[in-house]
C-alpha cells in the first residue's frame, strides 16, 4: 500500500576498467496498479532516485566514482510505494559494476 517501504542493500565490487568507463544498473519493476519511488545512498549521501509507474519498468544507470582507487561500496536502496495498491510484488534487478 501507499507509504509501504522496503530497504536492500545492494553489493557493488569495483573492477579494473581501463578507461573508468564502468556502469552499475539498477531495474525496478512496478506491479500494475502501484507507483514506486526508488532512492539510492551511498555511505549515507543519496545519489540517485527514480519514479516508476505501475505497470513499468525504469533503469537507473549509475557511473564509476573515481579511476584512481577503489570504489567496492554497499548501497542502501529504498523503495517506497507513492500511489495505489497492488497484491503482487515489485522487481528489482541489478547488472553490472564498477
């Protein structure tokens, strides 16, 4: 239901790329009938969000922080339902690292 949240932490290891040109992706799926807001944090500093309606399914692509060192993380990632009401569950899927 509306205001309902759930919280997943969310691995990401940092691997060598030799342009730093690394992408993280996160899918979120809304069941029909439930629009979703999804907020990223990374060591307490939100980084990211997304709105997704029911029935639809938004990427949320996130970048390499920095070449020079590691950049192997925990995300905290909150997703929390805006409007409407729905029996089944939301997606989250995840691809890629830094």
């Amino acid at each position: 239901p509306e205001g309902d949240g759930d919280k997943i932490l969310v691995p990401v290891a940092d691997r060598w790329q030799f342009f730093c040109d690394a992408r993280f992706t996160l899918s979120l799926t809304a069941p029909e009938g439930l629009d979703l807001h999804m907020r990223v944090f990374d060591d307490g500093e939100e980084i990211a969000d997304l709105a997704v309606s029911g029935g639809a399914t938004e990427q949320l692509r996130l970048t390499e922080p920095s070449c020079a060192q590691s950049d192997s993380t925990t995300l905290e990632v909150l997703i929390r339902a805006t409007a409407g009401r729905s029996s089944d569950v939301w997606t989250l899927e995840r691809a890629g690292s830094w």
